[in-house]
C-alpha cells in the first residue's frame, strides 16, 4: 500500500504544522542530532532509522537555539543518517530533535480517494490499484489537502465553535470537497505508461463526522 501523500507534503500548504503538536503520531526522538557543513546531512548516534521506518517524506523537527526548524527527508542513509530535501542550518550539534508523522490520517484519505473512484478495497485485484496512478502529482494534492482537513477537524471539535481551528477545519474540508469533486483519476491498467482509463472523483466524504 502506497499512500498518495506524505508529511512534507504538508509544509507546503501549512508549513507550520509541525509546530503544533497535535494529531501526530511519534516515530522518534533525541538529543544528540548533528548537521554537517552543507546542513543536508543530518546524524544522531542514538537514533535506529531504520528500525522506525523513517523514509523520505518524513518530516524532521529540531531546535537550533530557541528556533524549531522543520526538514524535509529526502533520503535515509543508515540507521543513524538522514539526507534533507533542502539544505537546513549547518555545523549544529547536540540538537533536539523528533520526527512526528501523520500516517494514519496519510492512509485514510488514501482510502477514501480510492473509493470515491470507484476502486473496490475489498476486492483484491484491487489491493495494489494505487500503484496504477499516473498523474500522481494531482492525486497528491487533493490527498494533502484531505489530511489537513482531518487534523483540523479532529482538533476543532474539541473547542469552541467560532476558533481558528473551526476556520481550518471549515476551509480545508470545503476545498477538499471541491477538488475531489473534480479529480479524475488516470489509471495505466496494464502497465504501458499510457491512460487505460479515468474516473472521475464523485463526492467526498471524510472518515469520521
């Protein structure tokens, strides 16, 4: 299973998400990280990458000074290594840091985009149709915008009514249900690099009301 968005995804609609600290789930944490001198590189002697499953598109959250910084992962090295998407401070040591990701809610608007296509999960021909995408980048967007719907929601509904939270929440479950409602999906069915077939989005619902 392949999800159609992931954290970095999200920095570029709210780049300040990850200093909220609400809905995330934890991957892991220390206090020993590192930069290099071009700041792409990003170590931790106690970390196990591996063992957590961090992968490009995970975001990593440091604190240089009194500043929390928000980085891309490009790449992961070894279990104690990380290349970032775009260069961050270099020559830092002794660095606070965590990744949080979003995941669960990564995955459920996945499932919700599959159906609203017609894709039957329950079938299993259907289990890897994900994978038969090709304008993926369309796909990704739309997907982006349902996971913030989901944690604004889920955050708003435990305050007030007329907060920021609501306006999010309100803002992005209403573009949500704009762009799935016009999101055709192009399918490469038989894995010739060309649209076997397209549907169209329908419309939208989101996992929990």
């Amino acid at each position: 299973m392949t999800n159609f968005s992931v954290d970095s995804d999200l920095m570029v609609l709210e780049p300040a998400i990850f200093s909220l600290r609400f809905g995330h789930q934890l991957v892991t944490f220390g206090s020993d990280g590192a930069t290099d001198e071009t700041g792409t590189i990003f170590t931790a002697a106690s970390a196990d990458f591996e063992a957590e499953k961090v992968e490009a598109g995970n975001v990593l959250s440091v604190t240089v000074g009194p500043a929390h910084r928000h980085w891309a992962v490009l790449d992961r090295d070894s279990k104690t290594s990380l290349t970032l998407a775009m260069a961050g401070t270099p020559d830092q040591s002794d660095l606070a840091w965590s990744i949080y990701t979003f995941g669960p809610q990564h995955e459920l608007v996945r499932s919700e985009i599959l159906e609203h296509s017609g894709v039957n999960l329950d079938d299993e021909a259907d289990e890897h149709r994900d994978k038969r995408v090709l304008n993926l980048g369309a796909v990704r967007r739309v997907a982006a915008v349902g996971v913030l719907a989901l944690i604004y929601r889920g955050q708003a509904n435990n305050i007030q009514a007329d907060s920021d939270w609501w306006r999010k929440a309100q803002y992005y479950e209403s573009r949500y249900r704009a762009e799935l409602a016009q999101l055709a999906i192009k399918w490469d069915m038989d894995g010739s690099g060309e649209t076997d077939q397209a549907t169209g989005g329908g419309r939208a619902r989101l996992g929990r009301s």
